[in-house]
C-alpha cells in the first residue's frame, strides 16, 4: 500500500556489509498491527493473496482517500481504475481469473450524478477488461471517497505462496522504483506522467500463466519487495543469500504490483524464455537457504 514514510533505511546494527550494501544477518521485528489482527482469526483459508475455497478464490482490497490517494491528484476515473487494477492483481499473483465483482463505497454529498458516473463508467470498462462482471455491493454516504472491492475468481492451477524450499531461487518481474518516486513527487506538489505506474499499475497475467508450472510460490509486491520478501520468507520458515543488491529506491517502493516469485534453480532458463516472450524483465535477487536473513523494513499499514 502507499508509503508513509519514504525513505526507510536498509540497515541494522548486526548487519554485514557485502559489496558496499548492507545485507542484513539477524531480523529482530516488532509485530505489526495488521499481522496481529490476522493471527487473531482462527480460518485456515488466510495466508495468500487471496482465499481458495472450494472451486471458488475470494479476495478484497480497500483503496481509500487520504491514506492511498488524494483527490487533487487523480481524476474519478483514475481513481476506480486503480482500485479495480490493485484487486485484480491478488487474483493474477493466484494465477486466477476474476468472474465477479462486489464494491462497496462511500461517497460525500458533493459528488454529483456525473461524478458517479465516472467512477461507474471506469469500474466496469476496467473490469471489462479482465472479462470480470460487477454483481453488486453497497453505497453509504461519507465525508470522503473510500472504495473496498471484492474479486471472486477461478483457478484450475492456483498459485501460493507456501511451497519454498532451500536452493529454491526468488525473483521480481519488471522494474521497481517508480512508483515510490512519483509518490515523493506528488507528496512534494509536483506533477507526474498520466502513464505512471501510481496511476496505471500493469499487471503480469500472461507472465504468470505461461510460467505457472514451473513457479513454487509466488505474490504480488504491494508493500514493498523487501518486507513482501519478508512474508514470503515468515510463511515458509525460510532465509535467503542475497545473490542480487537491491537498492532502497527498488526495495521500499510499495504499489508496484509487480511479482514476487519462487523457483527451482533448474528451471531458470525456462522462466527467463517465457519473461523474454512476455517481453518483461525477470530479476533473480537472492537464493532460499536455512537462516533467519531478512531485510529491514516498515509495514506501511500501521
């Protein structure tokens, strides 16, 4: 989600330095708020990107005013394209395709029929796009625009984030960065390209497809690469030798929406091909290993 504080240092006192950088040894971490409230709840379909029941995944994002965006920063159909595109990617980083679609949302007395309009017009030509059909949800009035959607999706082949094991290879698609810098550019009154991945994440879903079998886990990076790392590392009880320096501009970018995924060594070069075809870069940063190695950084929910 958006960053609140832009520039956390990768640094600890019991890190070594490693070719100039720090690569942390020991993680010592405070839980945080939204980790406690999930381990509070006792279901055992919560872990991933989204929950697999049955035939059925289900997942929900909220995208809400003065925490992940500003009005004066976006237009309304900037606004609902984003919050459909930051759902639709918790049903990609499953490998899954989204079905249907429930939003809630408050609005403020200001709005005007026209104004609902964008917002409505934007939803459902974003959703258009990933053959995804709006079934409902709630409306209640607000002093400010929040929007909380829910995907239900399919998968014949989900994809998890369980299932690392040591010497297994992890890697990001794309190019991080860009996004916790146009945020301190917005942040600072300036303007930012209309195409920007603030405004406009891509999604990988034809990366994900095509590589599906030969992925052992994999997410969407939301909060960061460094502390989404993190949680995949936590989950499967694993460390990592850093094999690839990540600077901090490109490791506590949050928003990028780019994947985060696991793999067998030996099945590099089939990835690399597929990324190639998909016409993406494919950054392989570190190997799993038995250590408690984990990078520094903040949650950006509390």
């Amino acid at each position: 989600m958006i960053i609140s504080n832009a520039l956390i240092r990768f640094m600890n006192t019991n890190s070594k330095v490693e070719n100039g950088k720090h690569m942390l040894q020991f993680y010592m971490s405070k839980q945080d708020k939204e980790d406690y409230l999930i381990q509070k709840l006792s279901s055992e379909y919560i872990g991933d990107d989204a929950a697999v029941v049955g035939e059925w995944i289900y997942s929900v994002d909220a995208f809400f005013e003065g925490i992940h965006f500003r009005r004066e920063w976006m237009s309304l159909t900037q606004i609902a394209r984003k919050a459909m595109l930051v759902n639709f990617s918790d049903a990609v980083a499953m490998n899954a395709k989204p079905t249907y679609a429930l939003i809630a949302l408050s609005i403020s007395k200001d709005f005007s029929l026209a104004d609902i309009d964008e917002l409505t017009e934007s939803f459902e030509a974003t959703a258009r796009e990933f053959n995804c059909e709006i079934i409902g949800g709630d409306t209640v009035g607000a002093d400010k625009l929040h929007i909380a959607i829910t995907i239900i999706s399919k998968s014949e082949n989900p994809l998890y984030r369980k299932g690392l094991k040591e010497g297994d290879l992890l890697a990001f698609t794309g190019t991080l960065g860009e996004s916790q810098r146009d945020l301190e550019r917005l942040l600072s009154g300036e303007t930012i390209e209309a195409d920007s991945r603030f405004y406009e994440p891509t999604l990988r879903r034809d990366f994900i497809g095509k590589s599906r079998p030969y992925l052992t886990v994999g997410m969407d990076i939301s909060d960061g690469l460094f502390c989404d790392t993190n949680k995949l590392l936590d989950i499967n009880k694993y460390g990592i030798k850093i094999l690839k320096n990540i600077n901090d501009n490109m490791g506590l970018s949050g928003e990028e929406y780019e994947m985060l995924v696991g793999f067998k060594e030996e099945d590099l070069c089939k990835l690399e091909f597929i990324a190639k075809e998909c016409k993406i870069p494919l950054t392989v940063f570190a190997k799993v290993a038995k250590n408690n190695y984990r990078f520094l950084c903040k949650s950006h929910h509390f």
